[in-house]
C-alpha cells in the first residue's frame, strides 16, 4: 500500500482506548503499520476488533509501565496509555501514576534505541484549575499536588519534564500533545461529561450536572484530537502543543446542546461538584496552527450529532443481541 506518512511503523501505547483507536486507524489509513500496546485497563477490545484483521496491525497485550518488547523496526512511538477519565484514574492511582512515570521512560527509550520520533499524550490537566484565560502553551498552570485529581495531573506534568530532559539528554526528537477534553464515538459514560449526558438523555435519565453548571469546557471531536496528534507527529516541534477546539461552553449548555440535539426533553438535576473541578477551559490554539496548520473541522453541533447517532446505534445493536 502507498503511504503519505513519513512514517513506516507505529507503536501506539493505549491504542485500545478511545482516542488511540482513531491515531491506530487514521495511521493505517496513510499506510503506516501499527503495533497496539495495551493492557485494556480502561479501554475495549471492540473499540480495535474492526483492525484486527488488517494484516498491518498487531497487539501487543502489555503494561506499558513494566517494559515491553517490539520486534522489528519502529520510526514513531506515541505513548497514549494512560488512565483517563475521573473515576478511573480514582480506581487506578497508582497505576496512573505509574504509567506517567516509569511507562514514559520506556516509550521513550524505545523511541531512542530505535531512532524514532516520540510524542507523548498529555492534557490540558497540567494547567490545573487555570488562573490564565484561554490557556496557551507559555501558562504554568495551577495544580494542586496533592488532591484526589492529582495522580493524572502531576503524572502528566513528570511525564512531560521527562519527556523534554530526555529528548535534550539523548537527542531523541520528542512532541508533546497537550489534549483538552474530546469527546465522540467510543467513549465511555461514566466520568465523561458529554457521553454521560448523552446516556442519560437517551436512558430518559435526568442530566446530572455537577456543581452549578457555569464551569466551561471547550470539547473537541475525538478524530480531529487524532488528527492533531498526527500532525504533532509529522512535525520536528519539540515543545507542547494545545490540542482542542476553542468553541466553549458551559456544563449547562452543554447539557441543554445534547438534550436538543437528541430530540429529548430531559430535566437537569443539579449534584455536588467535583473535587478541584476547573471553572474554565479553552486552549489558545494559536501555536497549533501556526507550526502544524491544524485546527478542529467539526463543530460542536456537528460532533454532538454523530456521537448521539452512534450511541443510538449501538444501543440498538445490544438491544438486537439481548432479544436473540
Ligand atoms: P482511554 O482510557 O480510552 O485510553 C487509554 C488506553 O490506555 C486504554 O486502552 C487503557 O487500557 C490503556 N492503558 C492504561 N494504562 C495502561 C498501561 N499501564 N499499559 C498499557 N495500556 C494502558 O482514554 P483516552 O480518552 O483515549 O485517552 C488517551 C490518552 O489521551 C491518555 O493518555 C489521556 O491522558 C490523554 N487525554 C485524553 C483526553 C480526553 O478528553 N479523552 C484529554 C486529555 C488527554
């Protein structure tokens, strides 16, 4: 097959969970071979089970954080593994932690004893509860060390100091994509605001809205955040990136967005708010697009309506299997 990558062999660590299955496809789709690395601690064999025919992909079932083994020549290594969502990184402190930690240093020096580029997934959850309005790559962000949110946040903050002293130590090219909240088919209900709502909206549920519902998020669609991870990739940029969409909006709103864009009439019902939840967030993206030429394609409307449709469906689809 031709490929318009620069890139022949992918690993992609966490290519089982939500946004490394959309990397695993959009990288077999410009002809590059990719080797999943996953220990499906929080993602799904079926997010992946349509490429694993694909004589170009393999799995490798695996914690990233113990070490692992590729055979054969690699030129990209992305690490993505990682707990991601607030009640799994609750469940897997350690873990998270870990897989920031240790798992970071085996990416990268697999990324270095084979000579290939290194781009590490990290998030917008380095920048805390910001004090800085939007939030560019030059912010410090405001974290709290030691609060139930801190395992991902400072494993991601360790992993991105890693990953830079290391690139400057062995002269690996290294990337770093900071990833504000995405959202889209495949992504699980729980902890995640959009598919939460989404669920409930079609469960006929109450939308539960934690806190009083003014916090803003700026959610992008899961294959345009791919599709800038890509392009951090298929750069020689070596600082942070800010990946997502500009468009913001509060929890609220956003609530009232799924209920309409769903057809349904849900109530909302107002709940404690999460610990050290961030009152604002949306990513300055002008770096994005100044040294990648990337930028978001599809509008919040347009990706609420997809990933409200593919929920429908496999819901659908389970409900078929249920009756058989
Ligand atoms: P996800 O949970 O769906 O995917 C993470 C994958 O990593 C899962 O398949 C999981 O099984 C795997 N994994 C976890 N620990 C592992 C380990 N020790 N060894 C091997 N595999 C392991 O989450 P996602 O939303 O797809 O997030 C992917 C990456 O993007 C994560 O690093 C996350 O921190 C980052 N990110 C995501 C978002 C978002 O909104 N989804 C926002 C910011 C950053």
């Amino acid at each position: 097959m031709s490929t318009n990558s620069r890139f022949h062999r992918a690993v992609v660590t966490g290519g089982g969970g939500f946004l490394g299955s959309y990397v695993c496809e959009q990288l077999l789709d410009s002809g590059v071979e990719v080797v999943c690395v996953d220990n499906f601690s929080t993602g799904h064999r079926s997010y992946i089970s349509h490429l694993v025919g694909d004589s170009r992909f393999s799995l490798l079932e695996a914690d990233v954080s113990q070490g692992f083994e590729v055979t054969g020549s690699v030129d990209l290594v992305l690490h993505m593994a990682s707990p991601a969502s607030i009640p799994e990184f609750y469940r897997l402190p350690i873990e998270t932690m870990l897989v920031g930690g240790p798992g970071t240093y085996h990416c990268l020096q697999l990324a270095h004893r084979q000579g290939a580029r290194f781009v590490l997934a990290s998030t917008s959850e380095v920048y805390g509860d910001p004090l800085k309005h939007p939030q560019d790559e030059e912010y410090w962000g405001n974290v709290n060390p030691i609060g139930p949110r801190s395992v991902y946040d400072e494993a991601k903050r360790y992993a991105e100091a890693l990953t830079i002293a290391y690139g400057k130590q062995h002269g690996v090219s290294v990337g770093i994509a900071r990833i504000f909240n995405s959202y889209g088919p495949r992504m699980r209900p729980d902890g995640r605001v959009i598919s939460g709502f989404i669920a409930q909206a079609l469960d006929g549920l109450p939308l539960e809205i934690h806190g009083d519902g003014e916090q803003t998020r700026s959610p992008c669609y899961g294959e345009d955040t791919a599709r800038g991870i890509l392009a951090i990739a298929h750069s020689d940029y070596g600082l942070p990136v800010n990946i997502g969409n500009t468009q913001e909006v509060s929890i609220k709103d956003l609530a009232l967005m799924v209920c309409e864009v769903a057809g349904v009439d849900a109530e909302l019902k107002y709940i404690e708010a999460d610990a050290d939840d961030p009152r604002q967030r949306r990513p300055d993206i002008t770096r994005a697009k100044r040294e990648l030429g990337w930028a978001p394609r599809i509008s919040l409307r347009e990706g609420l309506r997809r990933t409200v449709e593919s929920a429908r469906r496999e819901r659908q689809a389970s409900d078929r299997e249920e009756e058989q």
